[in-house]
C-alpha cells in the first residue's frame, strides 16, 4: 500500500463501511438508521477478566512495577496488539502463572495487561 496516495484512506473508508453494515455503529441497530454524528466503535474480540478482582490494571509496561494508568472493570473489550516475556506474575495477582503479557488497545487507552487476564485471546505476534 504504501508508495499509493489515497490507497489507505480507501481501504479505511472500505472498512468502516463494512463495519457500519453490520451495525456497529454506536447507538444504532443498522447503518440506516445511522446519523451524521454516530461513531463507529472498533470490535473487540478479546476481553479483560480477573477471577480475583473486578478488574485489572493497564500498565505502562510488562511488568507489575510499571505504572498503572487505568483500571478496566471485568469484560473490557481490546484488541490484543503483541506479546512480550517479562515479569512471572502468580495468583492471586493473576488467573495462572506466566512470564506473558500482552499489549493491548482499550476503550482506556493503549497498555499491557497480564496474558492471564485477557480472556478469548487472538493470535498476535512478539512485540
């Protein structure tokens, strides 16, 4: 794509569309009834879970020690980014012991969360 002008723009706009037409447009059960102001929300496929807590924390990095900007409650939706090696973590700060985390897009912003906490996890690859 790149060396293309306007060549991603279109496949954007191709794919808003397409996610417009299945009715994931905020506020909406189909693109018809869509107005000029609705906002197309992205699908998540994957979701934060703790079994131990309400939530969990996005952090700066893969590690407990980073910091934590935002708390998601349970059933957040990401997009799982990539995945990294870092810190083992065990219960009960987590669901299962893992040196794993995984980078994530949130309704909170972009971050790592546990591996263990991410539920219907996708494939992605090393970050």
């Amino acid at each position: 794509m790149d060396g293309l002008p306007g060549t991603r723009s279109v496949v954007l706009a191709a794919a808003l569309a397409a996610a417009a037409s299945m009715g994931t447009v905020a506020g909406t059960a189909s693109a018809a009834s869509a107005s000029s102001a609705s906002v197309v929300r992205p699908a998540y496929s994957s979701y934060v879970w703790s079994n131990y807590s309400g939530g969990v924390n996005l952090r700066s990095c893969g590690n407990t020690g980073c910091g934590s900007y935002a708390y998601m409650p349970n059933g957040t939706g990401v997009t799982m980014i990539c995945w990294e090696d870092t810190q083992w973590v065990y219960p009960p700060n987590t669901n299962y012991a893992s040196p794993r985390w995984f980078e994530v897009s949130s309704p909170y912003g972009v971050g790592f969360v546990h591996s263990a906490l991410v539920s219907n996890q996708t494939g992605v690859g090393h970050c």
